[in-house]
C-alpha cells in the first residue's frame, strides 16, 4: 500500500493524531489530574494517557516521513492547524467556553497557515 504523497494529506494526518492525543491526556487529567510527584506514577499509568502516548509516537513517525519528503518551510506552518482542532475540539468535546476573539484567533491561524503553505 502506498502512503498518501500530498504534504496537506499527511500533515493533516499527523495534526489528527497529535491533537487526539492531547484530548486523551486532557481525559485522563480530568479524571486524575497531577498534584504532584507522590501521584505521577497512577497518572501516566492510565489508559487514557498510555493511548495518548501511542498516538503521540504514531504522529511522530508519520512527519518523520513528512520531513523526509517535503520542505520543512512548507509543512511546518501547516502543524499550526493543531491550535485550531485543538480548540475545536475542546469546544465540542470538552464542552469548554469560547470566546469571539477566540473564534478570530483561529480564523487568523487558519489564514496564516494557508498564506505560510502556499
């Protein structure tokens, strides 16, 4: 099986999993939040961050093809789009506030990352 040739496709791809890896982590914290060094061990024990970790390290090796393939001045604006499905993400499942000039911010990443990559 051949792996996608267009920057966009993986870069997108890489954004997918770094930002789910994030929400997992934000899961487990939610859940167990880090108080200190007597409770790290039970935190980065759980599954939510172990899963995390994985996705992390599956991210990882996909912009080592990335990088590989394409100019670092062209893919890397594109990791921007990580803020901005970050956010997205934190909105919609982690039913977190947003504020409009959070909503401009993003639109401005989303412009910058699009003029940068072109």
């Amino acid at each position: 099986m051949r792996l996608m040739t267009t920057p966009i496709l993986i870069v997108f791809l890489n954004v997918c999993l770094l930002v789910c890896g994030q929400i997992a982590w934000k899961i487990a914290l939610n859940r167990t939040p880090l108080t200190g060094i007597h409770n790290l061990g039970t935190v980065l024990m759980q599954p939510y961050i172990l899963v995390g970790c994985l996705l992390y390290g599956m991210a990882t090796l996909i912009w080592f093809y990335a990088l590989s393939r394409f100019d670092l001045s062209r893919v890397y604006p594109l990791q921007s789009i990580a803020y901005v499905l970050g956010a997205l993400f934190g909105w919609l499942i982690l039913k977190e506030t947003f504020t409009s000039s959070q909503w401009l911010g993003l639109l401005f990443v989303v412009g910058g990352a699009y003029l940068l990559a072109r």
